[in-house]
C-alpha cells in the first residue's frame, strides 16, 4: 500500500527550507565584510609577498635574466637544460637520499623521546625545554657544530667511537660519510616535533591503556595497537612538514661545506644548487625553472602521501 509522507509543519513566521530571512542574510553579509576587513591586512600582504612573487618566479622560468638586464622571452629554454643538466640529478639524489633517512629518524626519535618525557611527571617541563634548546640555535652555528663534532682527527663523535674501539670515518670529507653526518646532525634540532608528539600523546585517552593492561596487553602491543594509531593524524603532519622541510634543507649544509673556498658536491642538496644558480651566476631565469621543478616533486610526493595515509591515519570521529 502506498504512504503518503506528510511535510513537518513549518512554524508560524519561520523561513522557509534552504531559505534565510532577509535580516539574517544582511546579518550574514555585514559579518562577511568585517572579517573580510579584518584580514585584508594578510589578504594583501599575502598577494603581494606571495602570490605575486609565484607568479612572478614562473615567468622568469621563461626567460633568461641576469638580474642587471632586462628578461629576454625564450620559452621551454630553461626546462629542456635543467632535464640536461647533470647536477641538477646529483643534487636531487643528495636531497633524496637526505630526505628519505632523516624524515623516519626525526619521528622515530621525536616518538620515543615524546614518550619518556609523557611519563616523566613533574620533571617534564625541564626536560621539554631542554630538547627545545638546540631549536633556538641559529643554523648557521648547527652548520659549523656539524665541523666540530664530526671532525674526522679532532671530532667528539670519533673520540666517543674510539673509546668503543670503532675507528671512526672522516665524516666531513669524505664523500660517502658527508650525508649521513648531515642526517645526524639533524636529530639535533628535533625539539619541536617532540612538543608536538607529546601533545598528541597527552590527548590520548589513559582508559584506553588501562583496559589494555586489565587484557594483558605488554608495553610493545600498547604502543603499536593504540599509541601509533591515535596520533597517527599528528605523525602523518608531521611526515608532511619534515618531509617538504628536508627538500628544502640549505642553511646547515650550506654553511658546513660551501660557505667558503671548499665545496663537497655529496652535500649539494637542491636548494643549495638553486641558490648558487641564482645568487652567484645570477641566472635568475634557470634558478626560476628549478624552483618549480622542486614545487612540482613536492606536490607530487605529497599527493602520494595524502593517497596512502587515507589507509594508514586515524581521525577522530572520522566514518568510514
């Protein structure tokens, strides 16, 4: 038998579905304008700082510019070089590589050092300052910590190795032990992903552990079947951020390696060769081209991040 399905009364004075009052929609405008008021100081420091400058950049991709003289239009010029051009693949490589290393270390350390100072009572607000610390260290002097400390004669990493009994290699110069010297040196500065892991951690229900002791559940089952998954949202930001920072990693290896008459091309990351192809052989239009290669991997390497975290990452009160 068919039902009919009667409409729900509207109230006397009430508007109608989907349809605002006349007073609420101005209400709605005049709301719109003042925050829009509000932020225009950003809106145009954003279009003129940001927006104009991108804009900019790919046009000077499109021509050959010198800084002094005025840009010459010559197309695709640049993009077909920078595909020929043997140390642009050199220094992809060394960025990846970096990348690839340091991104896992940073979080795998940042998580268990997260989880010390989560369980560190009292004493945690000394201790987060102190892994906060070496992020106030301008990386400039990081740069020149990576020399002393990893000095192949004179290093405190090689005299600690060699009161183990390990000869230590020459971290510095050679080619083979300059990357993972930099990987190193970058756990130095890891105090604001510790601060962001411990928060994520402090926000994880403690009935959700206490019930897993009750069933038995060993400290490695916690960590993996409840840890990981509830801050798997903060872990896979932090993934993003690391991994965009780590592709434009500069000033440290910069300064350690070509800051002065030596150079050790197993430390040209890319924006260090962006840089020198901008700022010392002035050739703005290539620097351009290799800017957007670089903003085009990081889109492509965060898409693919985004398609498997859809699998991998939890939200809170997300249906699936």
């Amino acid at each position: 038998m068919a039902t009919a399905t009667v409409p729900a009364a509207r109230r006397p004075g009430a508007p109608a579905s989907g349809r605002a009052r006349p007073g609420l929609r101005k209400q709605r405008r005049r709301n719109t304008l003042a925050a829009l008021l509000f932020i225009s100081p950003w809106i145009v420091g954003a279009l003129i700082f940001t927006v104009w400058p991108i804009l900019y950049s790919g046009y000077l991709s499109l021509t050959d510019y010198d800084v002094i003289n005025a840009p010459t239009f010559i197309g695709l010029d640049n993009y077909r070089q920078l595909v020929n051009d043997p140390k642009v693949a050199d220094a992809l490589w060394n960025t990846t590589f970096y990348t690839v290393l340091v991104v896992p270390l940073q979080i795998i350390f940042s998580l268990f050092l997260a989880m010390l100072l989560n369980e560190a009572g009292r004493a945690s607000g000394f201790f987060r300052t102190t892994f906060y610390l070496p992020n106030m260290t301008p990386p400039v002097a990081v740069g020149i910590l990576l020399l002393l400390l990893f000095n192949g004669e004179r290093g405190l990493i090689n005299k600690a190795l060699g009161w183990l009994g390990v000869n230590g290699p020459n971290w510095t110069t050679d080619p083979n032990w300059v990357k993972p010297a930099l990987v190193l040196m970058a756990l130095w500065s890891v105090g604001s992903t510790v601060i962001i892991l411990l928060a994520a951690l402090r926000n994880v229900p403690a009935e959700m552990y206490d019930s897993a002791k009750v069933d038995g559940a060993n400290f490695w089952q916690r960590t993996t079947k409840i840890t990981i998954p509830m801050i798997s949202g903060t872990i896979f930001f932090l993934v993003i951020v690391n991994t965009i920072a780590s592709f434009q990693t500069f000033t440290e290896a910069y300064t350690a390696f070509f800051g002065s008459n030596y150079s050790n091309d197993a430390a040209l990351f890319y924006a260090i060769y962006l840089f020198q192809q901008a700022f010392e052989f002035l050739h703005m239009g290539y620097a351009s081209a290799l800017a957007w290669l670089l903003f085009l991997i990081i889109m492509i390497i965060t898409g693919v991040q985004f398609i498997f975290s859809r699998r991998l990452v939890y939200y809170e009160g997300e249906q699936r």
